[in-house]
C-alpha cells in the first residue's frame, strides 16, 4: 500500500515522528503538502481539511490516508502503523504499552511547544517571551528531567539500556526517542549536556537508531528537513539552562 501522509512542508513538527517510521520501514508513502500537481501540495491538504469530502475529517494535520481510511493524531497514525510496519510486537498488551508510552512521548512534545508558545499559537514568540522563560525555567528544571528520566527507566527496565523500549525490536516508540534527543539537543543543548550523563540509555538508543540504515540515509537525504524556529524544537537561548 501507498501511504499519503499531509503535514505542514517546511517544519518537522508532528509530522516527523510518523516520517521516521514511514522510512525505516522502508514503506512507499508521498508527503502530499511537499509536493507539487494536481490534488498534492499544501492547498490539497487544506482542501481535504475543509472540504465535504471526508465524513470524519480530521482537526489538524498529521493525518495519513490509507486506501480509503484517514487516520489523524500522531500516536494514533503510529498505533496504526505499527503492526503493518513491524514496528510494534503483536501481542495485544505489547501494542498498549507502546500506545501508552507514544502518548507519553506526546506530553513531552506539548511540554516542549508552550516552552515558547505557554499563551498563545496564534501570538509571536516575542510577544509572549516573559511567559515563555517561566515555562521554560520549569520545563529544564523539572519537566524534562522527569519525562527523560521516566523514558531512561523503561529502557533500563525491558534491556538493560542496551536495547529498545518495548520487547526485543526496534519499534516505532524508539524511533520516537530518537527524535526527541535529537529535538532537544538542538533546542535546548546546554540541558542536554547536564541531563545526558544521567540518560545513558537514552543516548545509546539515539546512536543505534541514527546508524539503521534506512534512518540513516533519511538523515542524510532532502526528505530531512533542518530543525528550524517555526517547529516544536525551537532553539532560544534565553531559554536554554544556564
């Protein structure tokens, strides 16, 4: 099957924890807004979004059409995704676990956007910026470390921190893990320093994910768009730790 996946074309965002185990799966899928014909393209996506054409649209990209399914919200498209993939064990509690943990990773994801948006979506950063380094003193100081450290126990806890988060495979949970690191090196690189010595699992997990072959060649592909101020991992300094 050929997936369509519809997410904003210039920023990783959401959309990217779905990328990441489209690629390393290897699946056949076109990123519909970054393309360019008829019915692709970012008006495509809007038009699906607001158009009579679906019964049960979706609020917010990302969503995926699946032959004729529409799945949206990214922990859900994962869940769906998953066992097609082979990115989940197939026992039915081993599928839960990694819907719960991928829910888990999706706070964090919130935690991180209202470091520089704690207001408002619709206002600048700069005119919520006072705002913005309250929640960020509180995302650095306990937030993040609370979230990395519960991550890093479930490594520790299922493989000794030398393998993966949910059974003895990769599964889409880990390749969510690895875009958080990476995320938040970029946006907040100097907790980071001071939280990685503690994150030993969560370190390893980064590297073997980034060394997987078709993870690999993504990363070095155009597919990978460059972390940038318009998506979630925004790098401030003024509210990095220090």
């Amino acid at each position: 099957m050929r997936y369509e996946l519809f997410y904003w074309p210039s920023i990783q965002g959401r959309g990217e924890f779905v990328r990441l185990a489209l690629e390393e799966a290897g699946a056949e899928y076109i990123d519909v807004a970054r393309e360019r014909g008829r019915g692709k393209g970012l008006a495509a996506m809007q038009r699906l979004m607001a158009g009579p054409e679906l019964a049960r649209p979706p609020f917010a990209p990302p969503f995926l059409r699946a032959g004729r399914q529409v799945i949206a919200q990214t922990a859900n498209i994962l869940y769906f995704l998953g066992p097609r993939l082979g990115l989940v064990p197939e026992s039915e509690s081993a599928r839960l676990w990694a819907h719960q943990l991928q829910l888990t990773v999706e706070d964090l994801v919130v935690d991180v956007h209202d470091t520089h948006h704690p207001v408002a979506s619709s206002l600048y950063y700069e005119e919520q910026r006072d705002e913005a380094r309250r929640r960020a003193r509180y995302f650095t100081g306990e937030r993040a470390p609370e979230l990395l450290g519960y991550f890093e126990q479930v490594l520790q806890a299922n493989s000794g921190g030398r393998g993966y988060g949910v059974g003895r495979r990769l599964s889409y949970v880990d390749l969510s893990l690895f875009q958080v690191v990476a995320g938040l090196r970029y946006a907040f690189p100097r907790m980071m320093a001071e939280l990685e010595p503690t994150l030993p699992g969560l370190v390893a997990l980064h590297g073997r994910v980034a060394k997987r072959p078709n993870v690999a060649a993504y990363l070095a592909s155009a597919r990978r768009l460059p972390f940038n101020q318009d998506g979630i991992f925004r790098h401030y300094p003024e509210l990095d730790r220090g």
